[in-house]
C-alpha cells in the first residue's frame, strides 16, 4: 500500500515546498533555450562557448541537463508518496536546483572556465540528488523502488561525455546513448505503472461502459526485459546486425503493451491520450531504429529523435502538466493552453523525424522543429510558470490551463 507522506507548510516561497516546481520550471526554460543555441552552431555556425563539440553538447544538454531535471521533479514529488516521508523542501531543495543550474552554465561556458571545472560542476548534480534519493528509499524501507537508484546511477553516465572532453577517452557517444537508453528505460517502466492505472480511473469515471487496460502481468515484465536487452545492447554496439533484431523485437514488444492500455477510448482527454501518444513514440522509434538498420531506408537521425524528441519530449510535458496541475489544487484535465502545447510538441517530433527526408529543405524544418519544440516548452514555462510559483489552490474553482 502507498504510504501518505506527512506534509507540513513551508514557511518560504511555495516554488520551493515540492520538487516539481522548480525542477519542472527550470527544465522547460532549458528546453525552450537550449534549442536555438544549438540550431544557431549547426546550420548556422555559431559559437557556443563549450569545449563539447556542437553535437555532443546538443545530445548532453537534453539528456543530462533537461531531462535529468525533470526525472528529479518527479522522483522528488513521487517518492514521498512511497515513502511517507517529508518532501524535500525549502533551503536543501534549493540548493539542488542550483547545483543542476551550475551545471548547465559549467558545461556552456567551460571553454572560459576549463574542462575539468565543467565535468566537476556537472556531476555534482547527479552525484547529489542520487545521495538524496538514496537515503528516502532506504531510510523509508521502501525496498520496492530500489532499482530506481540503479537507473539513476546511469545518468552518471554523463562522466563519460566529460572524459572525452578532458581528452582522456573518446567516450562522449556511448556516455550520451547510454543517457538516452536509462531515460526510455524509466519511461517504458515508470510509464507502464501510471498510463493503464490512470486509464483506468478515468474510464471508470467517464465511460464506465468502456472497456477497461488489461491488468499489469506477465507480458509486461517480459516487454521490460526485451526493451532493457534490447537497449543494452544499442549502447555496446549500435551497429551490429543483432541490435537491429533486437531493437525491432523491443518495438513490436511495446506496441502489443500499449495496445492492451486502450488508449483510443481517452481521446476526449487530451491529459490522459498524451500519455499513450508519448508511450506510442517509443515503440515507433524502436521500430524505426530495427528497419533503418536492416534495410536503410531512413537515416539513423530519424529514428533517434522519434526516440527522443518524440518520446522524451512527449512524455515529459505529459508528466509535466499533469503533475502541475494535479499537485497544486487544479482541474485534471486539459485546457486551451496545455492543448496547443501538446499540439506543439506533436508538430516538433514529426517535423524532426521528417527533416532528413525533405532535401534541401532540410535546415527549414529544423528551424520549424526547433520552434515548435521551444514554443512547446516555452508555453509550459509561462502559463504552467505561474502555477508552480504559487501555492496550492483552496477552497476555490481554479480553471483549467
């Protein structure tokens, strides 16, 4: 059963009385920016004060410095509920965040302040926050979430990036896929725990004659460790002719999980069908990562960011709004705002799994993806901005965003 953690008032600014606020405040604002700068040193070659080179900092920055950002809002709004402990909050919440912002401007500017400096002021984010997660697990007994430190040891994996920066191993492409797999692998796992059992509260509710996401069993370990295999062996040897197989076996694997959650019944709420769209992505980057290696139709970049702008990108924002507004008072579902946010990120992927196939139009719908991937987030950080700096909603109607 899920303990109930014992919240007390937080005597400081509310942005700081739960995890979610500032982390998911600050990830869509380095989501929204980080973009442009890289856009602007790819098509058009402008500098970026990095000592990464322009692709390696790209891939770094969304999985290390974005995405880790969002895992840590919610792990740290999620683990009290596990826990029944107190959240992490005011001052050592604080502290975090601005280990995590250091950081970001480490690894931007580490061609003023030095290699070893940046791999130092990046790492100690992850390297603290896994101390912090670790001691709420144990401390609270809750053996249950322990592999939870296991996958968040991996986003350590950003050593790797730094080592080749400090030219001591050309490491920075297996550091950065190894990111990518730990953050598909927390989705597909964290995913397969919260898609069905929302899905299924609110058919209940909505439409009680529906048919109901078949129970958890089985099929869904199984789909877990061919997707975990399956990844695993795209971080050793991406190219090998087993990965193909095995990356494809993963696809099929996921979609015939996501078919059973009956995501077609929710599309009256946006909130919930964003969840199986993001979930819908990773199958088919899988699928596409399987067919481009067996028969080289598309190129690698397409199914790489179906993985990763569609189901990284996706999937945050859904867990992003939703958790927004479910821990500050407001109305579970979708409102104007929040839908051309999802519309956006919508257009991002598809534009970015598209833009290799369309040319010499290829840098129109790289900016194009990249507008709609900063509008998304951009959206997120202004209107949902406003929530997480206030506190909770009482006793009143609050409208949807």
């Amino acid at each position: 059963m899920t303990a109930v953690p014992r919240y007390r008032a937080l005597a400081g600014p509310a942005i700081l009385s739960a995890g979610f606020r500032p982390f998911f405040l600050g990830a869509s604002i380095w989501a929204a920016v980080a973009i442009p700068l890289w856009l602007g040193a790819y098509v058009e070659g402008r500098v970026v004060p990095t000592h990464l080179a322009p692709l390696i900092w790209h891939a770094h920055e969304m999985v290390f410095g974005f995405a880790a950002a969002v895992v840590a809002g919610f792990l740290l709004t999620a683990i009290p509920n596990w826990t029944g402990r107190m959240p992490l909050q005011g001052g050592p919440l604080a502290m975090l965040v601005l280990l995590w912002a250091v950081g970001r401007a480490g690894v931007l500017l580490s061609t003023a302040i030095g290699a070893p400096a940046a791999a130092v002021a990046d790492l100690s984010f992850p390297a603290v926050f896994l101390a912090v997660v670790a001691r709420e697990i144990l401390t609270g007994k809750n053996w249950r979430n322990l592999p939870m430190l296991g996958a968040l040891s991996l986003l350590l994996a950003a050593l790797l990036v730094h080592l080749a920066a400090l030219g001591l191993a050309d490491t920075a492409e297996l550091g950065n896929r190894l990111g990518i797999a730990t953050l598909l692998m927390l989705i597909s796992l964290v995913g397969g725990r919260i898609i069905p059992s929302f899905t299924h509260n609110w058919l209940a509710k909505a439409r009680p004659e529906a048919s109901a996401p078949v129970p958890a069993g089985h099929l869904d370990m199984a789909v877990l460790i061919v997707t975990g295999l399956a990844l695993l062996v795209w971080v050793i040897t991406p190219d090998a002719a087993v990965t193909s197989w095995a990356v494809l076996a993963a696809g099929i694997a996921v979609a015939v999980r996501l078919a059973r959650w009956r995501g077609l019944q929710t599309i009256r709420e946006p909130l919930l069908l964003i969840l199986h769209v993001g979930y819908g992505w990773l199958a088919l980057g899988l699928l596409l990562l399987g067919l481009n290696s067996l028969t080289g139709i598309l190129p690698a970049t397409a199914a790489l960011h179906a993985l990763t702008v569609g189901t990284v990108g996706t999937m945050t924002l859904a867990v992003m709004t939703r958790a927004s507004l479910g821990h500050t008072g407001r109305p579970l579902t979708a409102g104007p705002a929040t839908k051309v946010i999802y519309c956006l990120i919508t257009v991002a992927a598809v534009l970015r799994v598209v833009s290799p196939l369309v040319g010499d139009r290829t840098e129109i719908s790289l900016w194009l993806a990249g507008a709609a991937w900063s509008g998304a987030f951009g959206l997120f950080a202004v209107f949902y901005g406003r929530v997480l700096i206030r506190p909770r909603v009482r006793n009143e109607i609050a409208r949807p965003i």
